[in-house]
C-alpha cells in the first residue's frame, strides 16, 4: 500500500513538471515596464470623457481629458462631444499639463 502511495506521488511530480507548472519564473528584471506587473494601484479607467479649455500663455486651448482620472487622452475620444468646458471651467492650466 505505501509503494504505490510513494508511485502515485513521483508520478504527481513527474506529471506536474511536464506540463510546466512547477517551471521557475523568468527574471522580470530587464523586462520593459510595459511587460512588468505593477503592485501599485491602479489609476481611475475613464469611461467618459470631455473637453477642458484653459489659458496657456495668453492662448486658449482646447484639450481632451478622461472625466474620471483627468488625464489628457487623444482629441479623437471627444471627437462627438460639444466643446463646452463644463467639466473643467476654471481657465487655470491643469496641474498635469505637459507641453
């Protein structure tokens, strides 16, 4: 009864290292920052978006921004929306704004 309890569990580790999944884990240290998982928070997905328009050096600028977290995205995710700022309508530059 205990050699074929024995078998069993060589066979178990033999079976568990042919499909891989007792393989070591790559050294993720040069792996870009794209490819590495964070273990920071995730920042706010937007779902909704809308233009901002503030003063710039004496010119007005018209932005689009992710409601939820305020980050500027591409200008194509507001392409339907009205340009009216409502959501933003202080005209002072956003703290994350980058030339």
């Amino acid at each position: 009864m205990r050699l074929v309890l024995i078998a069993l569990l060589i066979a178990a580790q033999f079976a568990s290292t042919a499909y891989g999944q007792d393989k070591p884990k790559a050294d993720d240290s040069h792996a870009s920052p794209a490819d590495q998982k964070s273990t920071a928070l995730a920042e706010p997905v937007d779902y909704d978006y809308a233009w901002d328009e503030f003063n710039h050096r004496g010119r007005m600028i018209w932005a689009c921004r992710g409601v939820q977290s305020g980050a500027f995205v591409q200008p194509e995710l507001c392409a339907f929306k009205p340009k009216i700022d409502s959501q933003w309508p202080d005209k002072n530059i956003p703290g994350n704004w980058k030339e």
